[in-house]
C-alpha cells in the first residue's frame, strides 16, 4: 500500500515533466527545424511574455485569488509606453511608465479585493473592460506604428545593450528570455525564501487561519497584486516591442494563456498549491501545444476549444487529487484517534 501511495506521489510530482518531454518529441517528429536555433530562439521570444504573465497568475491563485484583467491592463500600459516613447525618445522612461501604468490597475483591483472583500473574479472583469476601453479611447482605436528603437526590447539580442553585449558567449540571447530568466529566478526566490512567500501559501490554504496565525492578510493580497502588475507592465513592453506596434485591442485572451500555464503547471485553483518550475513547465507544454496545432493548420478557434478543454482537466485533475488527499488524512485522523483510545 505504501509503494502504490508513494508511485502515486511520483506521479503527481514529475507527471508533468513526462508531458512536457512528450510535446517536444511530438513537435519535433513533426518539424525537423524543432531544435533548429531560429526556432528555438522564436519559441522562447513567444513564450517569453506568456510565462512572465503566468507567474503573475501564479501568485495570485497560490493566495486564492486570479486576475483576469490581465489581457486589458498589458495593452494599456503597452500603449501608453509605446506613445510615451514616440513623444520623448526615452526607452528607460517608456519601460517605467508600462510598469507604474500596470500597478496602478493593480492597485484598484487590489483595493476592491482586499479592503472591500469583493471576489477577485469580479473585480478583474470590471478591470478588463475598464482598461481596455482607456486602450480604446487614448488611441481613438487605432494602432501606433512606427516604433524605431522601441522594438529592441522584443526583437533585440543581448548583443544590442553597450555594456551587456560584450558577452561574447551570450550577444546572441534574445532580450526577452533574459528578462524571463531573471523574472523566473526573483519569483523562485521569492517563493522559497521570503515570509511574505510563505504568507501566500498559508493565505490560500486557509485564510482565516492565516489571520489567526498573524498574517497581515491584505498587505500580502496587495503586494501580489503589485508583483502581478510589475509583471503585466513588463510583459506590456515585450508584447509591443516584439510585434513592432501599439495595439490597443492586442494580447486579447492572454489572461487565459497565463491561468492555463498555472494551472497545467500545477498549481491548485483552490488555492495553497503552486510552484515556479510548474508554472514555466506548464507554460511551455501550452507553447509546445501552440507550435504543434498551427503546424498541423488547425483553426484558431478550434484552438480555443482544446486550450478551455485542458483548462477543464487539468481543474479536474487538481480536485480529485486534492480530495484523494483529504481523504486520507481524515482516515489516518481516524486511525490515530482509534490507537490512542
């Protein structure tokens, strides 16, 4: 019994590695130009902004919340960096705005969820609609074209940055996997070994013995938040850079591209339950999924229907796994209560 619970907990923990090795088997039989560089390098410009806002989905859901927003807010604050930029010049500057742009959406839904313990879902409906309208009303509906330099954020390689480009081994890493790889090891980090981390998990798990324990329950909702919008504001400028324009009706349904890549990752929709490897992991059997149907010609909106049918299985998958598991702890209270009596 004990050697079938612990192939069970191998399964649970490593499955979606097994997954993951497939896809890319599958999309290689399919493309011989798989592991080509040039197609690794696009697979990894696309998936760039797709997993950096899945660790924003991430921290949410571990804390029993999500953001559907997301979509809204980064062609916001895409805009509005893009149009910053065409006025000033200034790169630096156009990159702050995204982000600040991004919190301060943020910030409202975190108001609303926090202080005023309204569910996040509806809370970020309202912000889709509201953020993607500024998008609409500021651009009058039109899209900003001609970008110039902007672009090297999403197109650029490290070679393009004066001092970070004398690298010679890495002048040929896209700019958009640096930011992921550095975004990737500060989520882990952040995960792992702060107590706000921690409070995250504890918050999800049980909120009221969350704020029994001493957890300041709101400021850790809101710090999420915070991080969530850090994260859609650089995803913001990627997006926009890397398709060279200011799309006020762009990245329309990546809200769902970020909770899928959480969710298949593993992490729990009912919250406690999540980890950064997962979530990458998640994300690039989602863009291994993206790779294989496109080249297979299969219709986007049939693409829509397979991506809501993994969202519904993996969901599933989580529940009954996560009842599996209370079961056996009830009957193992049981048992102890029994041997003590």
């Amino acid at each position: 019994m004990r050697l079938k619970d612990n192939a069970g907990q191998l399964m649970q923990k490593y499955s979606i590695f097994f997954v993951l090795l497939v896809m890319i088997l599958i999309s290689a039989a399919m493309n011989p130009n798989f592991f080509g560089v040039n197609n690794l390098t696009n697979i990894g410009r696309q998936l760039a902004v797709a997993t950096i806002l899945a660790y924003g989905e991430m921290l949410l859901i571990i804390s029993g919340m999500l953001d559907l927003s997301v979509g809204a807010v980064l062609a916001l604050s895409g805009v509005l960096s893009v149009d910053f930029y065409k006025t000033t010049g200034s790169l630096f500057g156009a990159f702050v705005l995204a982000i600040v742009v991004a919190v301060a959406c943020n910030l409202v839904n975190a108001f609303f969820v926090a202080n005023c313990r309204m569910p996040a879902f509806i809370v970020t409906l309202a912000m889709t609609m509201a953020a993607r309208g500024l998008a609409l009303i500021y651009t009058k509906g039109q899209n900003i074209l001609q970008l110039g330099d902007y672009k090297v954020f999403g197109q650029g390689r490290l070679s393009d940055v004066p001092v970070l480009g004398k690298i010679t081994f890495l002048e040929n890493v896209p700019i958009p996997i640096i930011f992921l790889i550095i975004i990737t090891v500060i989520i882990w980090y952040i995960l792992n070994n702060t107590k706000f981390g921690r409070s995250l998990y504890a918050i999800g798990g049980n909120e009221e013995a969350a704020i029994a324990s001493g957890i300041n329950v709101v400021r850790s909702k809101y710090t999420a938040f915070i991080i969530n919008g850090v994260l859609v504001g650089i995803a913001g400028v990627l997006f926009m850079s890397r398709v060279n324009a200011g799309l006020p009706n762009g990245a329309i349904g990546y809200e769902m591209e970020g909770l899928t890549a959480a969710i298949v990752g593993g992490t729990s929709f009912t919250g406690g339950v999540g980890t950064t490897l997962g979530t990458m992991v998640g994300s690039f059997i989602i863009g291994c999924l993206n790779n294989i149907m496109n080249l297979q010609g299969v219709d986007s909106y049939v693409q829509q229907v397979v991506k809501g049918g993994i969202i519904v299985a993996a969901v599933l998958y989580d529940l009954k796994f996560k009842n599996k598991k209370n079961v056996k702890i009830i009957l193992r209270d049981k048992g102890d209560k029994g041997s003590a009596s």
